[in-house]
C-alpha cells in the first residue's frame, strides 16, 4: 500500500460572488432529477472504475477532467478564485499545518478535503478514514441534546452505533460537560460546543485529521489538551492537517508547513521556513523607511526622524523569525535636518497583552561610544541570547535627544520566537509560562536517595 494519504493534483475552486442557489424547487426540476439519476449514477460508476484495488480511497474531482476551459476563460467581475492549481502530496503520519492570510484558501481546501464542496478543476485523493473539525458544533442538532449530538455526530463521521457506545464514557470525560450530557445543545456556550465536537471527532481513531481554526474558543486548559490529542493521533501514524492562525501552536506540533496567499499555495517546506515568509511578508511594512515614515504608531506631535528598523538574526540575515535563545541584532535609522546633540536611542519588546517585556537604551552600555552630535546615522544593538519564550512580540523605538523625546513609534516592528529546545532535555516552556525563560543550575541534597536516575531519562511530558 503507498503511503501517500492525500494527493492533491491542480485543485482549483472557482466562486461567483453573490450567487444564490434557487429558494425553491419546480415540479419539473424534480422530474427532471429523476430521470437523469440512474445516468448519473453509471457515470459516477465508470470514474470510480480506477480506485479499484483499495477500498479506503476516496477521489474528489476526475483526474481524467481535461477541460480547461474555466481555468482558461477570462474571468467575470462577480467571480473569484477560492483555490488555483494547487498540487501537494502528504505522507501517512504526518502533521501538517496550513497557514495564510484570511480568505488565502485554506478553509476551501478543508472542505474539498472534508467532500463538503466539489473543486471545480483537478482532483484530490484520500486513502483512509477522514474526521473533520471545520467549525463549532459540526454535525449538531440545537434541539438534540449532547447524548444524543455524539451518536449523531459520531454517525456522520462514520462510526457504528457500537464503536459510539463503547467511547462515549471517554468522549464525555474528554469534554468535560458530565452535568449537561442531557441538556440541549442550543443552551452550551461555544466554548461547550467545541469541546464536544473535538472530542467526538478526536475519538472516532481516523486516519486523517481535518482540523480548522476551532480551538481558538476554547480555554487555554482545553487547548492543552487538545494539542496533547493530535501529538498522541500523530505518534499512531495518522495524518493531521491543521488550519490555525495560532502561530506557536502550529510550531509546536507541525515540521512541515503550507502557505497560501490568494488561493495558492506559496510555499511548501518546514515549518520555520514558511512561518518565517508569512511573517516577512505580513510586516514588510515595518521594514521599509516609508512604512516608517508613516506609521500609525507615531506621534503627530513628534518630529519623523526614524527612518528604518530591521532585525537581524546570527546569520545576518534579516528576519522577523527567531528560534528561542538565537541572537537578535536591532538596526534602527535615523534622520534629521538639524544635528542631534549626544542623541540616545532605545526600545521597548512588548508583548502580546502590550506589557514591557524588557527595554534596551544605548546609553546603558559603557563600552557605547556615542555621538556628541549627528544628523543622521544607524544604531546597532546586539541581543547575544534574548531568553524570550516562544510568541508573537513588538518593538516600540524612542529617540531621546538630551532628555527629550525627539521621536517615537509604537509597535514599530513585530517578530516571532519559535519553539526551540534551549534546556537540551527536549522540554520546551509553553507561552503560559511567561514571557521569558531562565537559564538555571538545579541540584538536590539532603534526604535518602533510594536511587539515581539520569537527567535525560525524567524527562516530564506535562509541565505545571
């Protein structure tokens, strides 16, 4: 058996904007569809012929479609491409994570993936038994209650009323709803809702695990959980396709990574590779000296003297993508009409919730020669090993001159720290445990010691 789980092969969606289907049905559309469904039926019969030999493959789209002419014709005002030939190939076990600006096309896919939508040109192949999380409550019944949701939903997905019945005591205790089993879905909050559509779809043990941006409504507990989920899915050797915004959570869990931009795919590789272009490419703004220039961060009160702000990593390459304890270099310009006298520069990094995470001023280094005064010129600052945890962060820049603030730019530039095992023990701190890690000598003394274990060896999978 291939151990390719799903082929994609020029995928395309086409959408009209606007388009609504009809309200209702004639009598003679009925009659209609019921002569040509026998005909339909032997076609669909026919295309199928060359699936034959596995019977846990499922196509989407014809191969054999050679008719180009949606794809060739000029396109109307009222119509959009969702997804433009788009050809990937994923691997039995692996967990992929699929990243994009909203609207790029990856909910799109999903739904080709998850046989919701039919693509307008090329195919996609699926071998094996797909679960499918695309939105809250997927498969739910307002009226029904939660009892009654999980044999629906788990029925939907593809689970025998016997397989439902022998996990359902599992899939509640993963939920966490015992006391409102019995209660209508249409009274849950959204946070309920998606708890109980993880874990029905979680626990149906598919092969391939379609997940869209829904754990963004759950707790940071439920979403701990959920993430140990797809680790332990993804060590059986099943596929999980992740859809998520939640950058750190994509890092964590995925080595290969698929960008999309506008409906197509932009890059496919590692997943510090592609979430280093998404990131480069989301704040290329804050790069440029026009993006500066006019930055919404900045005072109109205060003179437009930054004119650049680039962050470097130990290559000397310039990123906005930095893995957890690697140096980061601060380039920030400056340009004035009239000489500043002995001009001092620094900056804040902040973090998501805007809290100070720490803050770095040229006058701090006695070793900094500064100028007595200078027009123009670019300050450099050198972070040898920033112990910031993994997170999205910003960088607000001030330009003092003799004590007073000449300039200033708030969230002038923004950057990303991914996961990187800094300890050598192959446990990373997660990013609820500050924003910051520390670099710490342990030891233990005093007491019996029955025996002696290697360091390496307790390592602990869940962390406080």
């Amino acid at each position: 058996m291939t151990d390719i789980a799903i082929k994609v092969e020029n995928l395309s969606k086409l959408y009209r904007i606007g388009s609504r289907q009809n309200d209702y049905r004639t009598l003679r559309d009925t009659i209609t569809d019921a002569f040509t469904a026998p005909f339909r039926k032997l076609r669909k019969r026919v295309e199928s012929k060359r699936l034959e030999g596995d019977s846990n493959l499922s196509a989407l789209g014809s191969p054999q479609n050679s008719s180009l002419s949606a794809l060739s014709s000029p396109l109307s005002a009222d119509m959009i491409w969702a997804l433009k030939d788009v050809s990937f190939e994923v691997k039995r076990g692996e967990v992929v994570g699929i990243i994009g600006r909203n609207g790029a096309g990856k909910s799109t896919l999903l739904k080709i993936l998850s046989r919701i939508t039919e693509p307008s040109e090329g195919y996609a192949e699926i071998r094996g038994r797909v679960g499918s999380l695309l939105e809250v409550g997927t498969g739910f019944h307002a009226e029904l209650s939660g009892r009654e949701n999980i044999y629906l939903s788990g029925a939907i997905l593809g689970m025998r009323k016997a397989e439902i019945e022998r996990k359902f005591d599992e899939i509640v205790a993963f939920a966490e709803i015992e006391k409102f089993i019995d209660t209508p879905v249409k009274h849950y909050s959204s946070g309920m809702y998606v708890r109980l559509a993880f874990a029905v779809a979680a626990h149906l043990d598919p092969e391939i695990l379609l997940i869209d941006e829904v754990l963004a409504v759950g707790d940071q507990v439920f979403r701990k959980k959920c993430i140990e989920k797809m680790q332990e899915i993804s060590t059986l050797g099943r596929t999980v396709f992740i859809v998520s915004h939640d950058l750190p959570m994509v890092s964590t869990l995925c080595k290969r990574c698929v960008l999309f931009d506008q409906g197509e795919l932009l890059q496919d590789g590692s997943c510090s590779e592609v979430v280093d272009l998404y990131i480069r490419k989301g704040m290329e703004n804050g790069k440029s000296p026009q993006g500066l220039t006019a930055h919404p961060g900045r005072s109109k009160q205060l003179c437009n003297l930054l004119t650049e702000v680039r962050l470097l990593n130990e290559k000397g390459d310039e990123t906005l993508c930095f893995p957890m304890g690697g140096a980061i270099t601060v380039q920030i310009a400056f340009q004035s009409k009239e000489a500043l006298s002995f001009p001092v520069m620094g900056f804040r990094v902040v973090n998501l919730l805007g809290h100070t995470v720490f803050s770095a001023v040229s006058l701090w280094d006695s070793k900094m020669v500064s100028p007595s005064k200078a027009r123009s010129g670019t300050f450099h600052c050198v972070i040898p090993s920033p112990s910031l945890n993994q997170g999205q962060y910003s960088i607000t820049l001030v330009l003092v001159q003799l004590g007073e603030i000449m300039d200033k730019i708030e969230n002038a530039i923004q950057f990303e720290i991914i996961p990187a095992d800094v300890f050598s023990t192959g446990i990373i701190p997660r990013p609820d445990h500050g924003s910051i890690y520390a670099i710490c000598e342990w030891s233990f003394e005093d007491g019996q010691i029955i025996k002696k274990t290697p360091h390496l060896e307790t390592r602990i999978s869940c962390l406080p």
